[in-house]
C-alpha cells in the first residue's frame, strides 16, 4: 500500500491547480462560468479552482449526450457490463489516492474515504452481473394464439445531481446502473468538492477511450444550484437523481415533475435507534457512536437521535459519556483521529445555532459542543460532538442539522419508542438494539418502523450496495444502489404478439365490418 501524500495524489488523478469543470467525456469544454474555489476543511488551504458551467457549454453538453444515447443503447448489455467492469479495475487502482482526496477535500476520515472508493468498486461488480439480468415478464393473454411479455428499454439521458458528503460513491451508484441499463449521464457534483468529480472524469475517460466508447456517454458539469436548476428544467433529461436537502428535493421535484420528467430523490434523514432493556449495551454504544459521529455527523444515514429504555438510560448515558470522552477529533488523514472538520464555516455556523436552540428549548447537554480553535484547527471548521437530553417535540430535533449532534430520549413502552422514532417529517435509516425476537418483529412489521430502512442490532449507517437505498416522507421515496433499483433508469413496455390467423379483441369486444 503505497503512502500517497496529496500532492501525488492530485497528480495522478489528474488535478491541477486551474481546471475546466466541463466535459463531453474525451473533451474538457471552455467555459466563461466564475471560478470555483475548493478549500479543504482540513486545513482551510486552496487545493484547486474549477471553472464552472455555462449555458452554451450545458447545451453542447446535452447535444453530446443525446448523440452518444443514440449508439450506447444499442451496444448489447453484457458488452456495457465488460466496460463497467474496467472501470472497477481503474477504481482498484486508482483506490488510494481518490480516497485521499475524498478525505482531504470533503474532511472525512481517510479510511473512510477510502471504504467511499470500495463502494464504487462493490457497484461496479454488482453492475456487471446486473448487465446479464436486466430481465421482463411474461404473462398469459386472455386471448387465443397470443403471448404478452414486458421488457426494460434504456431511458435516456439521466442527470446526477450529488451531494458533498459522499463526493464519489452515490454518483456510482447512479451511473454504473444507468450505464449498464444503456443509458448516458450528466453529472453534477457538489460546488464544495468540484476536484472529487474531475478526478473520477478523468478516470472514467481513460477506460472509455480505451473501448471506444463514444464521447457523451459520461459527462460532468460543476457550478452552483443554478446549474441544477438547468439539469432539472432540460426536457432531454427524463430522468433526474438528486441527493441533497429536503429544501432542495422540493424545489427540484416541482421543477422537473412540471415538464413530466421523473426525479429520484435522495433527501434528508433523521435516525434514531432504539435501545431497549434487553439490548446488548456494548453493541449498542458501539452502534450508536459511530453512528453519531461518523464523517462528523454529516451523512443523511447519521444516528441523530437515541430513543433509550427508562430502566437503561442512566446507564447508557453514563456509557456514552465515557466513550465521547476518548474521540480524537483533528486531521482526518491522520488515522489516530476518529473526527475530522465540517465541511466549511456554514456548517460550524449551523451547528453552533443549533446548540444554542437545544438550550432555547429546554434541553440539558450531557456532553458540551464548542467549536475548537487554535493549533491543527486553523480552518475553523473543527467541532466538539455533543449529546444533549430533549423532548421529541423540540423544534430543533425535527430538524436534521448536518454535524455531529445526538439527542437521548426517555421512552417506556416499545409501541411509545416506535411512535417516537415515526415522529419526524423525514423516513430514511432506523435501528432497534435489542436481543428479545418479539421486540425485533414488531419494530420490522408494519406498524413498526416507517423508514426506508429498518436494521436490527446494526446502527443506521453503512448500508450495503446489494439492498435498495433511500427512504419515505421527506426523505423522498427514492431507491438507489441495489435490489431492483435498476428499474427507475429504464423505461417499462408491455408487448402482445398474435400469432394466430384472426384478430380476436380483449375483453370479449365484438367489431364485425
């Protein structure tokens, strides 16, 4: 394993100091769109500048696009499989210095960053077996000497829009799916980490050239909300997967549903595991810490709520206490810290606000936040994780605030836990610690949990590329990565074939001439 300081790796993804934000693929297009500076959190130094997209290089996009369309549909699935699979390949080797650079640029840890590029990897192989299993239905007509069957077509032009805390592996997940289901991508990456998006271009392109893959299939567009809005408003583009807020899944809904297209919506989460008496309390610290503050509390699967047993709180309280105690917070490539920085001074400013309304409402801290200054935290973006007891109801714990903040909530029935866990506006991740079965099947039945996922004895972070992803409410209703999540990229057709020698009509229908 080859120790890769971010100088190499910037060079060897390709990254200068001045970029081009725009691609067709084989072509970094010219732009007049303002530069975009990428600052990391880490230390608060500019890495690079991005130029970003403008309206003439968008259009040149879309027409790109739209010819690759036309020939990448008709390469046989399988085939795309194959080049799927180089990418894979590219990724293995390419694993190091991408996840420096997700580390340095987004502020996550490095093996964090590292475990994002692995999950590009899991989707391309289950990419490739999906590529020989794209498959319909046959049904029995109700007519003689007929046969219906249903088939998946490629869609089309798919708009990926991403969010900053994973830099790299949801556009994967979108993009390894569309492209073996024949579709082509424009995809836009976060304005706080534009470098993530340019490196995997610059990955994609190489494997592409290689096969001859033709320029259109993989673009890349950079700038702010209003580059979203010209994915969102583009009647080329059927279909739309934005991960982001729920302020921004609203108005990209409105948007794109208003000229018929179809949008896939990855929108905020505010988890909560439930820890019962008959939990195993090691497992569920365990859980729970990472859960809370892993990549700083700022993933849409992040425990933001504990929904603790009245007989165990106290104790559980104590237990968490104790294990905050030892966190390192500090420089994320360094592999002794278990915290690295929010992602810029906007982040820190919503944290700290959120700490002062905990307090506004009532609510207690068992373990005080702040924000850290002085040597290694010279950015500003570095902050203390905090727990605060609260009431469910508190305004601010409806909300999902994206840093490290975990609220303890005192239950004592399990139907009262279950109600506490559904009484949020957002559906994404839940959990429930515990060792009793009956405890386990009713949080799994269906009046159990209301989210997307549901997990038992595990926290509501680190799903798997093999189940779908995504959840209810206003968390959006999409479904992204695995299962039969290939089916959102693809367009759905019925077909009857007579082959008999009359022409029979449904539902008994008599037309004599």
């Amino acid at each position: 394993m080859k120790n890769f300081g971010i100088v190499e790796a910037l060079d060897v993804l390709g990254i200068k100091k001045s970029n081009a934000g725009t691609s067709t693929g084989q072509n970094w297009l010219r732009s007049s769109g303002v530069a975009i500076e990428s600052f990391s959190p880490v230390d608060g130094k500019l890495i690079a500048r991005v130029q970003s997209t403008d309206e003439k290089a968008f259009e040149k996009v879309i027409a790109t696009s739209q010819k690759a369309f036309k020939e990448w549909r008709s390469v046989p699935a399988p085939r795309r499989g194959e080049i799927v699979r180089q990418i894979g390949e590219a990724l293995r080797k390419h694993k190091e210095p991408l996840g420096k650079l997700v580390s340095y640029e987004m502020g996550k840890s490095y093996q964090e960053g590292l475990g994002e590029v692995q999950e590009m990897i899991d989707i391309c192989d289950f990419a490739v077996g999906l590529s020989r299993q794209l498959h319909g239905f046959t049904m029995h007509s109700e007519r003689p000497h007929h046969r219906m069957y249903e088939q998946y077509h490629p869609l089309g032009v798919v708009g990926i829009i991403s969010a900053f805390n994973f830099p790299v592996a949801v556009w994967s997940w979108n993009s390894m799916l569309a492209w073996v289901c024949g579709d082509v991508c424009i995809w836009k990456p976060s304005e706080k980490t534009p470098l993530c998006g340019i490196a995997c271009q610059n990955i994609i392109i190489n494997v592409f050239q290689k096969n001859g893959v033709p320029e259109g299939v993989s673009c890349l567009v950079n700038g702010d909300y209003k580059v979203g809005q010209l994915i969102a408003s583009n009647k080329n583009i059927p279909l739309v997967s934005a991960t982001g807020s729920t302020r921004m899944g609203k108005a990209l809904s409105t948007t794109v549903s208003g000229r018929l297209g179809r949008a896939l919506l990855e929108l905020g989460g505010n988890n909560a595991i439930i820890i019962t008496e008959h939990a195993d309390l090691e497992m569920a610290i365990r859980g729970a810490l990472f859960g809370a503050v892993g990549t700083a509390g700022q993933r849409c699967t992040t425990t933001r709520r504990l929904i603790i047993h009245e007989k165990i709180y106290d104790q559980v309280k104590e237990q968490l206490k104790k294990a905050y105690s030892q966190l390192r917070i500090g420089n994320p490539l360094d592999t002794g810290n278990h915290v690295g920085p929010l992602i810029d001074t906007l982040a820190v400013k919503s944290y700290t606000a959120a700490l002062r309304k905990v307090k506004e409402e009532g609510g207690e801290f068992v373990v005080k936040g702040g924000v850290l200054n002085g040597k290694g935290y010279e950015s500003g973006c570095y902050v203390k994780p905090a727990i605060a007891e609260v009431k469910n109801e508190y305004s601010i714990v409806q909300q999902e605030t994206f840093a490290p903040i975990l609220y303890l909530i005192k239950y004592k029935t399990l139907e009262e836990a279950i109600e506490l866990q559904n009484g949020v506006q957002q559906g994404l991740s839940s959990s429930i610690m515990t060792t009793n079965m009956r405890e386990m099947e009713r949080f799994l039945s269906s009046g159990g949990s209301d989210c997307g996922i549901a997990n038992v004895n595990i926290g509501t972070s680190g799903a798997e590329i093999g189940g779908a992803f995504g959840g209810e409410k206003e968390t959006g209703g999409g479904r992204e990565s695995g299962s039969d999540a290939w089916k959102v990229y693809m367009r759905r057709q019925t077909n009857t074939i007579n082959f008999g020698d009359t022409l029979p009509l449904a539902q008994g229908i008599k037309f004599e001439l």
